[in-house]
C-alpha cells in the first residue's frame, strides 16, 4: 500500500492533469446534452404548432368543402325555379298566341319605361 502512495505522489501532476481533462471533458459532454436537449424541445414545440396549423387547414378545408356543397344546392334550386319560370313563361306566350296578342303591338323600350315608373312610385 506504502508503494502504491509513493507511486502517487510521483505522478501527481499527472494525475491532476488526467483528471482535469476528465472534468473538462464531462462537462463538454454534458453541455452538448443540455444543448441537443434544448433542440428537442425546440422541435417538438415547432412540430406542435406544425399540428395546430395542419389541424386548422384541414377544418378550413371541411368548411370550404360544405360550403361549395351548400352553393351546389342552392344553385340547383335555382336552376329549378329557372325551368319553372321558363315554363311559365313559355305557356303564357303560347296563350298570347292563341288569343292573338303576340307579339306584342306595344315596342319593348316602352314597356321599360313603364316599369320604371311603377317603381319610383
């Protein structure tokens, strides 16, 4: 044991060298873990708003979606009503016809104003 201490006290500046490398080294090794560490977060947080964004787009598309679905109804209801107009129309024409009043004797651009003056009325 005598011979192991005095081997010691001859390689004391060695020692204390190797073992301030040790230390030196560690803490490197432990400030890149921190830093890698602190990475990860970072990308997880990124990644979590990634989610949220991702998420937003998706409801944003769902809603777009029902909308042109809900336009497409509507549009088809109209398109609907349209016939249903042209029909009318095309049946009172034939009834004016029948009768002998078309076309009419009266020129188109008095009737326009005819109507507006139903209007400022």
């Amino acid at each position: 044991m005598t011979k192991l201490l005095d081997r010691l006290k001859e390689h004391t500046t060695s020692i204390y060298a190797f073992l301030f490398t040790l230390i030196i080294t560690s803490s490197l090794l432990i400030f890149q873990e921190i830093k890698h560490a602190s990475e990860l977060i970072k990308l997880h947080q990124q990644q979590g708003l990634l989610v949220e964004f991702i998420d937003e787009r998706d409801k944003l598309i769902i809603e777009q979606r029902e909308a042109m679905i809900n336009t497409e109804d509507e549009m088809s209801d109209l398109k609907a009503i349209l016939s249903g107009q042209q029909a009318f129309i095309e049946k009172i024409i034939l009834y004016l016809k029948r009768i002998g009043h078309w076309p009419p004797k009266i020129p188109p651009n008095e009737l326009n104003d005819g109507d507006n003056n139903r209007s400022e009325a």
